[in-house]
C-alpha cells in the first residue's frame, strides 16, 4: 500500500484528506518540523504539503526534504490556499512536483493529481 503524509495544520482538513484518501496510507503532522521528522522515518511514496504552517514555514520544510538524501526523492504536492505567483515559482523551482490551490481543487481532482505524482 502506498503512503502519503500530509503537512497541513488544519484538522478538519487532514480528517477530510485521510477519510478520502482510503486506498492509501495516510500519515499526518500538523506541523513542519513533525513533518520532516515523519518524513525520514516512514519514508511515504508522496507528501501533501501546505505552506503556512506552525513550527517551520512550508517552503524551508520543501527546501530541507530536497536536501536530505533519504527524502530528496519523494514527490511534493503543495496544497495551500496562497496564489502569489512568486510563491509558486518558488515552490516549483525548490523541487514540488505541482502546487494546487486549496479551494480551486476538487477531492477528485487532487486524487488526479496524486496519482500522476505518486512513486
């Protein structure tokens, strides 16, 4: 069974995503620093990442997952709801494979999204 963490802060969002996302395994931190750590222990096929989130902001924890050799792999799709431009070339530019804003995507789209992603 493929894994996927989730970084996002909100809890009623990682409930709806874990619910959702039943055919995979699903990990959750509800913070940055959580999320590296579950990252390098777990090793997940796939991270959803939001970047506004407590304890190290999404982009530095994108950056420290593409510097370290045990995560360096792993795709990451940044789920958020900012739309600055310069944060999605920022994001694309340090490794994330796609960055979809929050309410612009459906579940069924995300699932897309995943599956496209997905190692």
């Amino acid at each position: 069974m493929k894994k996927i963490l989730i970084i996002e802060d909100d809890p009623t969002l990682q409930k709806t995503l874990t619910n959702f996302l039943k055919e995979f395994k699903v990990f959750s931190a509800f913070d940055g620093l959580t999320g590296i750590e579950l990252a390098k222990k777990e090793k997940p096929d796939l991270i959803m990442l939001d970047l506004i989130i407590p304890r190290m902001e999404g982009l530095s924890v994108l950056k420290k997952l593409k510097e370290e050799k045990e995560t360096e792999v792993i795709p990451v799709i940044i789920l958020t709801n900012l739309e600055d431009p310069v944060r999605v070339e920022g994001a694309i530019q340090a490794g994330a494979v796609a960055y979809l804003i929050k309410n612009q995507y459906s579940l069924k789209e995300l699932l897309k999204k995943i599956k496209e992603n997905i190692r």
